[in-house]
C-alpha cells in the first residue's frame, strides 16, 4: 500500500476523560516494554500507565503542541515512575525513529496507545486530508487513519495498540478500506463502544479498537465500556461485507434478523412492494423549488405554491399516492409520510420518494413501514453518520416489511386509513404503536435462526 500523508496542519485536540484512558490502559495489558503516544496531548493516557503499572518501561510522547511537551517534561522529572520517558515536539506524520535524537530506545515499539487527533474541515466542508493507493484504488484517508497506519508500521510482530476513534473508521462505508487493511494487518481484538458523550465535545459515537498486529483470527469482539452487550463476529471473508465493527449496528442486526426468521408472517425488502428514488434536485435550488425536507410536519409531507413549477425530472416529481422519507438528519428513519399537497413537484436530493407498486396501498405500507421503522433496532440498522444521521439508498431499498392484511390485524387498517383521512397524528401513532407490539410478540415458537444464542455470533455476509 502506497500512502501519501496529509501534510502538516492545526489539529483538533480533545482531553481523554480519565474513565477512557483507564479503560484504554486496562486493554493494552502492558507488562513491561517500549510504549509510543504519537498523539500524547496533556498526558491523560500515558499517566494511567505512570500511575498505576508496576512494569518498568521506556515510553516515547509526541505532539505538535510545545508547549503540552515541556508541561509533559517537567512532569516526568519530579515525579518517580518505573517508566521512563522521553518527549518530542513534532509532527508524528513526519517523524522517523533514531532521527534527531529522538528514539534512542529502538525503532519499533511493543505497544502503541493513542487517541489520535484530526484535523478541521474546510469552509466547505471536505476534510482536508490526502489520498492513498490501496489495492490498485485512490481512496480517502483521514488524519485519525493516517495516524493508526503508521503507529502500526512501528509496531514490533505481536505488538499491541490500542486506539480511540470515531464511528467514521469503525463503520463508516468510506473507511471500509481501511478496516479491511487492519484485519490484513493483524487481528482486531476487540472494539468497545464508549458511553454517549464520553467527550463531552463529541456528539457521535467514539470507540476503543484493541489491536494485535501480526495476529490473525476470524472472530472480532464487539461490545460497550461495562461489558452489557457483546456480539462475537465471525469475519469469513474480510473482502466482502461492510466489515461494520459497531455494538449497536450489529445487536440491532441479531435481533432483527431472530425476528424476522421467527415471525410467522412473510417479511419482504421494501423494493419488493415499491420503487425508491432519490430526488434529483440539489440544494439550496431543492429547498427554494422542490418537495425538501423541511417540508414534513405534524407526520406528512406538504408541498407550496411556490413550489409548483415546470419540474426537469418526470421520474422525481411527487405522484399521488407517493411517500416521502427524509434522506438526512436526526431521526430521518422516522420520518416517513404521505403528501398531502404538492403532487408535480420535483423533489430535493435529501429526500427519497417510494412510490408503491399497487399490490399494496400507500397507507397500508404507510402503517406496516412505519411500524417497522419504530422498532428499537431498526433505528441502529438503517441510518448511518456521526453527528447528523443520513439513509442510503442501499439501505431502503433493503428495509424489511411485514407482508400482513386483514386477516392478520381485522379492524386496524381500515382505522388507520380514517385517521390518515382524517390527519389524526394521535390515532396514527397509537395504531403504529400498536402493530409495532403485535411485531414484537408474533413469535413462532418453532422458530430458528442461523445465530448460537450462547455465544451470539453472528456470520459477516454480504449485504
């Protein structure tokens, strides 16, 4: 793998709370050794080892901050610790072992921990990372997997580390590159998900990645800090998959996958039922002329006057009987509804239209996806992002629905369509609630599904 570095540049700093660093500590089980901090900020991880280890060892800091480093000195010196410690003010990307001075301990290392810096987006909006070549393909890298690259490179054969990192490299698509290398690498041990707000700066969610490099396993464990949630991931085939290493995505994934194998009702993918399109026009010209997503209220889509005009885009324009879904923000899963003025209109790129094939009505799939999409984990399997969620295309076309009908539910689908007439969000939601209870405890008692609930594994298969 050819890797071009991004450049030196300001770096986002955050403070490791002292409950991760512990936490991160606790996982390296160091006993003894060469230690690298490429990112080592105020101290808050290599002070768990400083404060707690017995082991006597010999640790490099290294940060673009001088001032962090001589505060860092200073400290070492007049405090006694079995670990020695050398700091070095300079950019970590740029900085080779045995070279000014800098490591007279050896080039390689025997445990890496860090929580690595990023760096800020442009004005508009792109990280300002640098490219790389990997297997024959240009792909993005960001400052965060630049950093865990070349802390690997300096790790010794059977070397530890272990790593703070956002969601973007645990189960962002754009990064599935690089969690595939990690595995070619080594063996990714373990990844715990942090409690929300574990940075108190930090809205998405943040992870600790054991790694082992050298190593290799077919199992990753998944699970949080205390250890209440945990999924043994089989990885069969690392060149296939969306190699997703998050708790939350792939418990949500075990449940709705016992669900479904033990329902007794037909569940189908929504693209089955109706056709999905992404609306095409951009913004901000999708907000001022199109159906955009601030146009949903109250549990339905209303279009304006001012929206009305010529549209470019036959196939993207609101037909009656449509549903809209928002493509991006928080809790866009939820919000799912029908148009109740606006038919003609061209819709925005941050809105999918499904539009029925006719073997089901448009409120009947209203209430059966609704449903659905208030189940606890289908919330955690669909949308995707940090901060502001969004929904693939991929995914909704994915979505699974309940195929039932009168026989199943007598009396619901005819109220649901007089408070549909009606605009009752109330008796809507409490209908919804009510198909989402029957979803929950419609278990066949015969029921199987390819999953061992001891161990709670679960095959990585190509989605």
């Amino acid at each position: 793998m050819f890797l071009m570095l991004p450049k030196p540049s300001v770096y986002c700093f955050f403070r490791t709370p002292h409950v991760v660093a512990k936490a991160a500590i606790e996982r390296l089980n160091f006993a003894g050794g060469r230690i690298l901090d490429p990112a080592v900020g105020d101290g808050s991880l290599i002070r768990c080892i400083k404060d707690h280890s017995c082991y006597p060892g010999r640790l490099i800091g290294i940060d673009i901050d001088q001032e962090r480093i001589s505060s860092l000195s200073s400290e070492w010196r007049n405090r006694s610790s079995t670990v020695q410690a050398r700091f070095i003010a300079t950019d970590f990307l740029t900085w080779h072992p045995g070279t000014s001075n800098c490591d007279s301990y050896g080039e390689l290392f025997d445990y890496v921990v860090v929580n690595p810096p990023f760096r800020y987006k442009s004005s508009y909006g792109r990280q300002q990372g640098d490219e790389i070549l990997y297997c024959g393909e240009v792909v993005r890298i960001s400052l965060e997997a630049a950093f865990l690259i070349r802390s690997i490179k300096l790790l010794r054969s059977a070397g530890r580390m272990v790593a703070i990192v956002p969601s973007s490299l645990i189960s962002g698509e754009t990064f599935l590159w690089f969690r595939r290398h990690l595995m070619e690498l080594g063996k990714i041990e373990m990844v715990q998900e942090l409690p929300r707000y574990a940075f108190s700066q930090v809205e998405g969610p943040v992870f600790l990645l054991s790694f082992v490099k050298g190593e290799y396993t077919s199992n990753i464990l998944l699970t949080d800090l205390s250890l209440t949630r945990t999924v043994c991931l089989e990885v069969s085939d690392k060149s296939s998959g969306d190699c997703r290493l998050d708790i939350s995505y792939r418990a949500a994934r075990v449940e709705q996958t016992r669900r479904i194998c033990r329902s007794e009702v037909e569940w189908v993918p929504l693209c089955s039922v109706a056709e999905v399109i992404r609306g095409t026009l951009q913004s901000p010209l999708g907000k001022r002329f199109g159906m955009h997503s601030t146009d949903r209220r109250d549990g339905f889509w209303w279009g304006h006057e001012r929206q009305l005009i010529q549209a470019t885009s036959k196939v993207s324009c609101v037909r009656s009987g449509d549903l809209l879904l928002q493509r991006v923000g928080r809790s866009c899963s939820k919000s799912l509804g029908l148009v109740v003025n606006g038919i003609g209109v061209e819709c925005s790129d941050c809105v999918f239209i499904i539009r029925p094939y006719g073997m089901v009505s448009d409120v009947r799939l209203l209430l059966l996806a609704r449903a659905v999409l208030a189940l606890p984990e289908t919330q955690a399997v669909l949308e995707k992002g940090m901060g502001a969620k969004y929904l693939t295309l991929r995914a909704v076309l994915g979505l699974r629905i309940p195929l039932l009908d009168d026989r199943n539910l007598p009396f619901v689908f005819s109220q649901y369509l007089n408070a549909v007439s009606q605009r009752d969000r109330v008796l809507m939601e409490a209908l919804e609630r009510e198909l989402g209870d029957v979803l929950n405890t419609a278990m066949s008692p015969g029921g199987s599904i390819r999953i061992s609930p001891d161990t709670r594994s679960l095959s990585l298969d190509p989605e």
